[in-house]
C-alpha cells in the first residue's frame, strides 16, 4: 500500500471540496487539484480574513472569510497553507463545527504524496516522464545484502538548527556531517565540512552545499547521498539493495510544484538577478544545457532542497558542472537579510532539476518519497 492512499482517495472520492488558503501554498494544490488525475471542482477558498486580500476570485473560484460563509458538515476542507499556521486553524475549523479537513502544508509528506499523482500525468507530456517512482519500478534485482559503508546518505546539520519534537535515530546508512563548521567552536557531528578540501566559510551562501562539496572532494563511498537534519529519504533496505543492484544513478525526492511556473516563482520569492545570472553562467559554461534550464524555468516542477542520492561517477560529473556555475553566481551585489543570503542554494536546487533533464538518457534517475520531522 502507499503512503497516504487512504487519504488520496478519500480527496479523490471528496463531493465537495474547498481549501483553506489563498495564498502560494493554496494556488498549487487547487492548481494539481483542478487537473489530472483528480480533476476536482473547488467550492471555495477560505481565509481567516478579508483584510490585506487583493483578490476575490482565484482560477475563478471565490476567496471568502471563513465566518462569512456556510460550509456543509461533510463538505471535505483542504488546508493548505504553512506549517506554523496548522495549530491555530485547526482551532478555528473546530470551533465552527468543521471536523473534515486535511492538512496539505508545504513540507507535508501528505502534500507530496498527493502532488505525485499529478506529477505522474504532467511527467507524461514532456521529459520528465523518463524519471520513474521507486515504488512504481517492477522487477529488477534485489540483492540479497549490500554493502552498507559503500552507500551513504549524509545528514547536513547546523549549530543554528531549530530543534525539532521528533526523536530520530539514523539508519545504518546515515551518516550526520555539520555544515558551516567552520565558522564556529560548536561541534554538533563527529563529521564536519572544514577539514580536508572545503568551502565551509561559504556556508551562509551555500546552505548545505558546504556538505555536498565536501563530500565530492573528500569522500568515497561507491553511492553518496545529502538529506536534512529535518528532511530525510524513505527508503527501506530492499530500496537500497534494489537502487544497487540495478545501477540506479540518482535518487530524488517528490518534485515541488510551482504555479504559473519555476521562474516566476522564483522571482516572486527571491531576486530575479540571481536567476538570470545562473542563466548567463550556463550560456557561458554549458551552452547545451540550455534548452533544459528553459524548459525547466517555464514547467511546473522542479526537484528541490539539494536532497539526492548519486553514484559515485554522477557526483562527480554533477558537482563539477553545478559548482563551476554557482562561482560564476558567486559575486552578488544585492543587499539581503539572512534568508535570501542563502541564494546560491536556491539556485543549485533548480540547477539539479536541469542537470537531471538533460541528463536523462545518460543515467537511470528515480525519485522517492521523504520524511519531513517539524
């Protein structure tokens, strides 16, 4: 069984449906909703309030105060909006007598199951379809063991990391790596990205980069991965013995969704200069690689937070060609606060998307699903 195929088909059985949400997270889920292979009808939008709202209508669908209209009991309410609002709706929704609602917030696994149905249909109109779901794959060999210390996923983890409620335990085949190490006395993880070959004083720019870089010029297991601390990959033994056993060079997470497009996403959300920039260093560096940035920048998807999972010869293809851009990328004259500081690991998350597209007759890609701990 999947994850969250009950409540897949419970949205997909739903009679009647509104979204609590009007904003980026409320657009993208009305907007896979609305097609394939749900192709639902959306009542309404809810908010908590009219003020501040420039809008009435979204896809033509009315955006109303959730004390301004009358909601039928069974009527399913899809809530899609940031983590950190969850709590305080929840009371609201029960409040007013609404008890049938789901959570769809963006880091969600729900909300990723949910998009990788979508993701399945769009994928079969252009070349994204190439890319296949683990679990979807039949056959292949399962080895009987693996070699656990020649396949490694390394936990990117920072001193300045909000404590989470979860309890984890690494797997076997986790391994934590402290990001930024050198830019502190504070040691968090008995693996640290300031030793040896290392960008570590760059971590404010690269995020977890720092980590990947390291690994690229320090490591050598034959498989290398880069999870979060607060995003990990499901994968299960038999995954692993099965990426193994038949050569599986990248894994990656369930794409993120982005409407109108990538770009104007990223446009909305950070500094467009930055974007072009990638885009002129790409016209320099790799000229071919062109025609999949733009159909990466204008499609709906694109594979996020620098988690993957690469064969040894992949990694060092893919970070010769993505750090060789991000240095050209490197020398910003924007003014930012400690958010958009982080842009070159922005940009390397929709780079990842375009080294994998073009890509894709060259290596066997799959994608996975991912835990996500608050």
């Amino acid at each position: 069984m999947r994850r969250f195929e009950d409540e897949i088909n419970l949205i997909k059985s739903a009679s009647s449906i509104s979204i609590y949400g009007a904003g980026d997270i409320g657009t993208q889920v009305a907007y896979c909703l609305l097609n394939a292979p749900y192709k639902k009808s959306i009542e309404t939008f809810l908010v908590t309030s009219l003020e501040g709202q420039n809008k009435k209508l979204l896809f033509g669908i009315p955006i109303k105060s959730i004390d301004d209209v009358n909601i039928h009991k069974d009527s399913l309410i899809i809530v899609a909006v940031l983590e950190k609002y969850k709590d305080e709706i929840a009371l609201k929704l029960q409040e007013l007598g609404y008890n049938n609602y789901l959570f769809l917030t963006f880091e969600s696994d729900l909300w990723a199951a949910v998009r990788r149905e979508h993701f399945v249909e769009y994928a079969n109109n252009n070349t994204f379809s190439k890319i296949k779901y683990l679990k979807d794959i039949d056959g292949g060999e399962i080895l009987k063991a693996y070699a656990a210390k020649d396949f490694n996923v390394y936990i990117a983890k920072s001193h300045k990391d909000k404590k989470i409620s979860a309890v984890i335990n690494n797997r076997l085949w986790e391994k934590d790596i402290q990001v930024g190490a050198e830019l502190t006395t504070e040691r968090i993880a008995d693996i640290v990205d300031s030793i040896g070959v290392n960008i570590s004083r760059k971590n404010a720019n690269y995020c977890e980069l720092t980590a990947l870089y390291w690994l690229w010029k320090n490591c050598k297991d034959d498989y290398v991965g880069l999870s979060h601390y607060r995003r990990r990959f499901d994968l299960s033994d038999e995954d692993i013995s099965f990426i193994k056993g038949n050569e599986v060079d990248i894994v990656l997470t369930i794409p993120i969704l982005n409407y109108p497009n990538v770009r104007a996403m990223y446009d909305k959300n950070h500094y467009i200069k930055d974007w072009n920039c990638m885009e002129q260093a790409i016209a320099e560096l790799y000229p071919n690689y062109l025609s999949s940035f733009y159909e990466i920048e204008n499609g709906n998807y694109y594979f996020a937070y620098n988690m993957l999972i690469m064969s040894r010869e992949c990694l060092d293809r893919y970070c010769e060609w993505l750090f060789s851009i991000l240095d050209l990328c490197e020398n910003s004259h924007i003014e930012r606060d400690n958010y958009q500081n982080r842009y070159l690991g922005f940009l390397a998350e929709r780079l990842l998307s375009v080294f994998v597209l073009h890509n894709v007759d060259n290596y066997n890609i799959v994608y996975t699903d991912k835990f996500f701990y608050e």
